[in-house]
C-alpha cells in the first residue's frame, strides 16, 4: 500500500477538518508542507475550544493566548482560509505584528562538535548546510546526479526566493556523500517521494535537536 501524502484529518470530533483540507487541496495552490501546518493548526484552535464560527472569539484568543507572535500570525493566516472556506471573504481579520528575536548561533567548535558525534547520513548532511550554507530543505532536495564529483560541487535547487547555484564542497563531505546508500535518486531521502520531503525533514530535524542535547549535556 502507497502512503498518503496529505495530512491526516480523521479526528472524528473534528469533522470540520476534513473539509477545510479538501478545500485547501481543491481551492488553493500551497505545497503539502503550508496544507499539513494549516490544518495541523486549525485543528489545535479547535483543542483549545474556540468557536470556529465566531471570528471575534479567535480573535480574542489569539490575543489572550501565549502562543509566539509568529504562532499567532501562521494562526491568522489559517483561519482567514477557513472563513474563506466558510464563504465569509467580507471578514477583516486584525494584522498581527510579528515580534524580531536576536537568532542564537552556535559557535563553529560547538557546531563541529555536534556535526563530529553525529551518524554518517547526519554528518553528512550538516556538513552540507555548513559549506554550502544552503537551507534544510534545499539540501534535502539533492539528487545523486547533482554531485559533480570531479569539480566537487553541488547544485543547489532553490527554494522560495534563492537561486540556483553551485557551490564547492570540501574532499571530506564529498567522499562522505559517495559513501552513503543509493536507495534512491535523491541522497538524503529515504523515500525518494516529494510529498514526503517535509515529514523526512522533520522527523530527522527532531533526531538533529536530540543529538544537540546530548553533545550538550557531555
């Protein structure tokens, strides 16, 4: 049996999901990783025991609520589609302002030290990002046959707003790629399915995130 690609909606207590991903699926143009977290999010307004049908109570929510700024704006943006779905398009829903945080970055001896106690497929792949400094999911799409191991070079598929580049790898990731398992056409995948990439890359980013702590704790 092939798996399903779309997210998963069969809460019986939620029957309203079901309709708002068909319509997402049937009425929008999002890829499945926008479709999976709108639902996903839809359905924990749902949990919290919002009225889906009064917009001021999400509103009111939203506004009470703990959640991140950019929680609440991704919210914002779901719920527009469902009173879209709804057919209610003359409802302004507030803009929310999403708060700036100073991003954390690691030191490079403590990224080279989570990349060094890392498995041959993770070590791999974040040497990728590092040298290339490429984005998750653009590493994530390379193929096989975009190693040009003569040159040592990768090509880099875009994603969003990027370009489409090339950038050299050192002789250590390059040997460390060849030497991982060609069960597909793509290197990290495991599926080889584009409607799988963003459970792929999440179920490893969580595996990534253990790894982190236990170099931590050591």
């Amino acid at each position: 049996m092939g798996s399903n690609p779309t997210p998963r909606t069969k809460e019986a207590a939620y029957p309203q999901l079901s309709r708002y991903l068909n319509y997402l699926l049937t009425k929008k143009s999002l890829k499945h990783a926008t479709i999976k977290r709108k639902v996903k999010t839809i359905k924990s307004l749902l949990k919290h025991g919002v009225d889906l049908n009064d917009a001021d109570s999400v509103v009111r929510f939203l506004n009470e609520c703990r959640w991140e700024s950019g929680t609440k704006d991704i919210a914002n943006d779901s719920y527009g589609d469902y009173l879209d779905m709804l057919g209610l398009t003359e409802i302004k829903l507030p803009h929310i302002r999403i708060e700036e945080k100073e991003i954390f970055i690691l030191l490079e001896t403590e990224l080279d030290a989570i990349v060094s106690n890392a498995r041959s497929k993770m070590n791999a792949f974040c040497r990728v990002l590092k040298e290339t400094a490429c984005r998750p999911i653009e590493a994530w799409r390379i193929k096989w046959l975009d190693v040009d191991s003569v040159n040592r070079t990768v090509t880099i598929t875009p994603a969003k707003y990027s370009k489409p580049r090339k950038p050299k790898i050192s002789e250590q990731t390059l040997n460390m790629l060849l030497s991982l398992p060609r069960n597909t056409e793509y290197i990290f995948s495991v599926s080889g399915n584009k409607d799988r990439f963003s459970d792929e890359l999440e179920h490893f980013a969580r595996n990534f995130c253990k790894l982190k702590v236990r170099v931590a704790k050591n």
